[in-house]
C-alpha cells in the first residue's frame, strides 16, 4: 500500500525556491477544489502540463502560511500554530495525491520526468518546516505544557507527534548539520525515484520473449495468443512475450511443463536490474544504503533501520531480529520437507534432476494434486473478479458491518477499466467513494496498493476518496476475468486496507485512515483475508463463472484442507527479503558492501536462509519496498502484522466469526481511530490483552 500522507509543509527555504512561481491559472484543473463529490478529482479534465505550475503554486502557497504560524507575535495556542499547520498546505495535498495516483497507477514519460525534477524540490519543502528554528519553538513551547492546556485526547496527542515528527526530522540540529540533511533528503528523494522508475522500465525492457509456441506448452491457448499479441505490439511479431512481474517467482512458472522455458523465465526475473544498461539498479542500492546510513548517524542513530524503527511499534533492531531469527529455521525446515516431496514426484517420473527454483511452482502443485487430489487451477472457474469482489469482498463487509456498494459512472477515471463505487452504511447515509483499477498496464507499477486520492478529516470536512490498485491479467475481450487463490487473497488484503480508510472518523489530517506505524498498519488488511476461506463468504462467491453452480463441497473441503500447504515455502521466501531489507538497512555507513549479489548471499547464509529452491520474494535490485522509500528496513512489517492479526482472527472466531457486533468493535477501536493513539494501546484496547505469537505459529504451520 501506499505511505499515508506526510507533512508537505514548508516555510522560508521553499519560498525562496519558489519566489517567482506565476500564479496557478484559473483554467488549471487545481486552481479551485474540485467540484465534484467529496473533492474527487476531475480525472477528465487534468492534463500532465497542469502539475508543474499547481505544484509551484502549491509550495509557494503553503510556504506562506506556514511563514505565517512561524512569524506570528501572538503567543503559540493549540489553535494558531497546530490546527493552523493541519489546514496549511490543502491546494498541495490535492495535487499530489492525484499526482501520485496517476505516476503509479498510468505514467507517461513527462509524468516521469517531471516526478524525477519534483522529488528533491518536494524534499526541500518540506525540510525547510521542520529544521525552522521559529516554528520549531512554538511547537516546543506547547509541548512543554500540553497536560495543562486543557485538550481532548486526539488534540494533545497531536502536539505529541508533531513535536516527536520535527525532533526526528533534524530541528535539534545545528545549522551546519541541518544543511548536511537537506542535502541527504535531497538526494535520497532522486535516488528513489530513479530506483522506482528503473523498476517499472526495467519490468517492460526485461519481458519474457520467446520463438516458439511450442516453449510455452502447458499454458492454456489464450494465454499463449495473448503472448503472441502482446509481442506484435511490440513490434516482435512471429514471437510470444510474457510480461514480468514484480516478485521473484511468476506466475506462469505453475503452469510451463518446458523446464528450459522456466529455468529461463525465472532467470529473465531474477537479473532485473543487475544487468547492466540504463536501468541497472545496483549503484542505486549502494548509494541509498550508504545515504541513509549517514543520514541516520547524522540524527544521532546507529543506523537506518534503528532510525525507522524506533518510530514503529517493534521500536528496536533487536525485536525485529529475533522475529526473524526464531521463525528462519523452522521455515526452512518445512521448506526442505515441501522441497523432499516435490523430489519425490521428479524421481517418480525419472526427471533425472534435483529440485530447482524454477520447478518449485510446477511441482508444488503436482504435490498438492496427489496429497488433495485437486489442481490449483481448477479453482479459478470459481473466482471471477466481479463474483469475488461482489459477492465475496464487498458481502463479508456487508455482514461486518451492514455497508453496501453501488457502482457509478458518471465520475471520470483515468482509464476505462477503472471503476468507482458509493459506499453506504446500513441507514442509507453516504459514507466514502472507492475507486478499483483491477488490471496490469505497461505503464502501472506492479504490486497492489492502496491510497486516499481524498483523506477524511472533520477539521477540514473531508469525506474518503479511496483507491484500490491490483496487477491482474486482463483477459481478452469477452472472456471472464478468473483469479488464483493467491489473486482473490490480494483482493481482499487490499479492501481490508480501504475499510482502514473509508472508516475513519478522525478530526485531523495527521491521523487520517492508515496514518499509523509500518508494522502496524497492515492488522486490517490481514484481518480482512481471513474472510475470503470463511465458510460463509466463500460458498458465497466461489461459483462457476459459466453455470453458477457453486464449488463443490469435494473440491471445497479440498481447499480447506489445503490451506497449509507450501507455507514452508511461502515463509521462507518473505522472510529471505525481509532479512535482506534488515541487513541492508543495519548497516553503518563505512560498512556498506562494493557488491550488491554477494552481500545479499552472505545475508541469508548468515540468516539460514539459503536455500537455493527457495529465492527471495524480492532481490535488491526490484525491492521496491526496500529502496523507493515507504517501506525502508519495514519490510519485516507484514509479519510483525501477522501476529496482530493471526491474534485478532482468534478474537473473532470467540467472538462469532462473520457478524455486525464483532465487526462494529473492530471499526470502533481500530478502523475508525486512524493514528490518533499508540497503536500498542489501541490494540490492547480491541483484544484486552497484548497479543501473542501461537496462532501465528499454528496458522504458517511452524509450532
């Protein structure tokens, strides 16, 4: 998902910068908020010439009111410095959250360019606030007497995080260091945005080619002709082209009973970015690694990824490390027992090899075939996208907590597949817009995600905006759209992350939706998953995309059955890039490594972790989690989460499983408070006790 928004504020540096920017012309879609419902963007009307001069304007606008709070002769209140900070910067919150949402989700090379000449000018913006020696006093002042100030919990709580935000942002430092920082900060917004566009062009440069259809044998024939479509329009006709996605592993891997067309595909991944050219991502690696290493100690931090966690609810390297470290072996140990089952089946047909990389996939499933007697892929006739998402996504929230979705057309999208839906409580009152862009594009980053083009805040009467981003094949048209197991799992992660945002009920911006630690913020989406395999829901929508009749109950106890298996390999694979995210992001600045392969191998020889049939999730040089910012040293995250929400998943089956009184707490003590409080404290809140690690360890299969 994306990071929820920051501080974009700035004072007298960003004006300086910006003195000369011409005023935002009334025809620029920006110049006014947005008339549409809830301040949803005009997708219709906003052009790429229309940022460059909003953003200008932008900074330059919210450069002066923060001057404004930073100068002010009135004493520092709650109301004339704080609150006055939360509605500084409106015109820049609207323009790059659809900014963002358009680099990310459709990109061009002028969107591109201009997001690669904005990152450091965005760096400086909002450097210059928080190292503002003036506007860092009133803070202080207000800090230093916020239990006398009278405030309600939200309010002072608010003082707390903007004094502990500017702290860690440098406002204690010299001048002489303060300008080491913005240069860093300057810096590592380039280096970042190179890393993240080196990513996405490497993914199209890089795309699986091959001659023959013959190589592709095993995938199904309109798989196959999509291929050879996609290379005519790339001007390769005769050939078959298969895009790469993001992680390590790819999905036609299950599939391709060619095992030199799967050695080659898993290899075409793995070397992206590292294979020399323009978007060679190695020297990036080195330089963010060695610039966050120095940035760290500059602001008083062994290194970077003691920085970052202290600011989440693990706090230290050394819970992080022992999570990682207790849960590596017996990983590993299952991986190896998958890993001897799979060899079994090779040596039964007289495969004549041992277990590789690229045979994990099409053997696993030939393992699950024989231990289940079920094929993965006969699932998917029973996963149509609108069936998994109407009548699975969209029908457990229903259950939950009585809301209901209606789609619309009559808001503009930026790509006709996109699609917008109202959300409604139970009583009919509008609640939040969503908005899903389902499919895979050239120009869209891989992954899923989601974001708030609009972040809802009573302060500034904002209802939610929320999108939803996944990376699905679009089918060829007419045909159905069916999902693997896997892909209906992402549909429902990503909700559960919608419901984090249209559910809150928060007053200010600062707190908004999933405005709360890395390691905290993934409990909804993971509580959410757990209802795509809940009896319920699951009879609900697994049905045959031609006839409608529901999923067997054969093939359905087989699933369920089946719900474990390769969670050996699964593990292993996430916590090998979730060590290599920590080794890269413990280092101090004189130890970084000259050699980005060799430091990753040493990383997991050292962890255990290397186990050659089982790579990385993500290597360095594609770990967009790890070196386009967000996710930094975070990527451990998902797993600290997983404890939450392995725990939470057992608080609701005491509690009934799928029902409103349940799901109303859930909203009530966790969905609807966004940042406002500890995240410790408010989970201790919802379960009445600190969670613990045993369903986690039950649910991966490692007790």
């Amino acid at each position: 998902m994306n990071r929820p928004r920051m501080l974009l504020i700035a004072a007298s540096v960003a004006m300086a910068n910006l003195a000369y920017a011409a005023p935002l012309d009334a025809s620029n879609p920006f110049a006014k908020p947005s008339t549409l419902q809830y301040g949803y963007p005009a997708f219709d009307k906003i052009k790429n010439e229309h940022f460059a001069p909003a953003f200008a304007e932008a900074m330059r606008e919210q450069a002066a009111e923060v001057e404004a709070i930073a100068n002010n002769k009135a004493a520092p209140t709650f109301e004339n410095t704080i609150v006055a900070m939360e509605r500084s910067g409106q015109l820049l919150t609207r323009v790059s959250s659809v900014f963002s949402a358009l680099v990310g989700s459709y990109t061009n090379d002028t969107l591109q360019a201009l997001d690669k000449e904005l990152a450091p000018k965005l760096a400086a913006h909002g450097d210059a606030i928080r190292l503002n020696p003036k506007l860092f006093q009133r803070i202080q002042t207000l800090y230093a007497k916020r239990d006398k100030l009278g405030l309600d919990a939200e309010s002072k709580y608010l003082i707390e995080r903007y004094h502990k935000d500017f702290v860690r942002a440098g406002a204690k430092l010299s001048d002489a260091d303060k300008q080491k920082l913005r240069d860093y900060n300057s810096k590592l917004a380039a280096l970042q945005t190179q890393f993240s566009q080196n990513v996405l062009k490497e993914v199209n440069a890089s795309a699986f080619v091959v001659d023959t259809r013959e190589e592709l044998a095993g995938l199904p024939a309109k798989v196959i002709d999509a291929a050879a479509a996609e290379a005519k329009k790339r001007g390769l006709d005769g050939k078959f082209v298969i895009p790469v996605v993001n992680t390590t592993q790819q999905g036609p891997l299950s599939q391709l009973t060619n095992r030199a067309t799967r050695e080659k595909l898993l290899q075409v991944s793995l070397v992206r970015g590292s294979r020399g050219g323009e978007f060679d991502n190695r020297e990036a690696v080195l330089q963010l690694a060695k610039l966050r290493a120095e940035r760290a100690e500059l602001l008083g931090y062994s290194s970077h990824a003691a920085y970052s966690l202290e600011d989440q609810t693990a706090k230290n390297t050394s819970a992080v490390n022992k999570l990682l470290s207790d849960l590596a072996a017996p990983a590993v140990r299952n991986a190896k027992k998958e890993a001897a089952e799979i060899q079994e089946v090779i040596d039964a047909e007289k495969g004549g090899f041992k277990v590789a990389a690229y045979d994990w996939n099409f053997y696993s499933d030939k393992v699950r075939a024989a231990k289940y007697a079920f094929d993965a892929n006969q699932l998917k006739p029973y996963f149509e996208l609108d069936r998994v998402l109407h009548d699975g996504a969209f029908f457990a929230a229903n259950k939950l907590w009585g809301i209901t979705f209606k789609q619309r057309k009559d808001l503009p999208v930026y790509d006709p597949d996109v699609r917008v839906y109202d959300v409604f409580e139970e009583n009919g009152e509008h609640l939040a817009i969503f908005v899903l862009d389902p499919y895979a594009r050239p120009n869209k980053r891989g992954g899923a995600w989601m974001s708030a083009l609009v972040s809802q805040s009573t302060l500034l009467g904002n209802k939610p905006v929320i999108t939803n981003n996944l990376n699905l094949a679009k089918p060829a048209p007419g045909e159905p759209t069916l999902l693997s197991w896997d892909e209906v799992r992402t549909t429902f992660h990503e909700l559960g992350h919608g419901t984090h945002g249209w559910f809150s009920k928060v007053k200010y911006p600062r707190f908004s939706g999933t405005s709360v630690p890395r390691d905290y913020v993934e409990l909804p989406s993971q509580v959410y998953e757990m209802w795509m395999a809940w009896p319920e829901v699951l009879a609900n929508y697994a049905k045959h995309y031609q006839t409608g009749e529901p999923m067997p109950k054969e093939l359905l106890d087989k699933l369920q059955a089946s719900q474990r298996f390769n969670e050996g390999y699964r593990t292993t694979e996430y916590l090998a890039a979730a060590v290599i995210d920590q080794r890269w992001h413990q280092l101090g600045s004189k130890a970084i490594p000259a050699d980005v392969k060799s430091f990753e191998e040493q990383a997991l020889k050292d962890a255990g972790l290397d186990f050659a049939p089982v790579p990385p999730r993500y290597s360095s040089t594609y770990f967009s989690h790890a070196f386009s910012g967000g996710y930094s040293a975070g990527y451990y995250s998902y797993l600290w989460a997983e404890r939450l929400d392995a725990d939470a998943g057992e608080w609701f089956k005491e509690n009934g499983g799928l029902n409103r009184k349940a799901g109303d707490r859930f909203r009530n003590m966790v969905l609807s408070k966004g940042g406002t409080m500890d995240a410790v404290q408010m989970y201790r809140n919802f379960r009445g006790r600190d969670p613990v690690i045993e369903p986690l360890l039950e649910r991966r299969g490692l007790k």
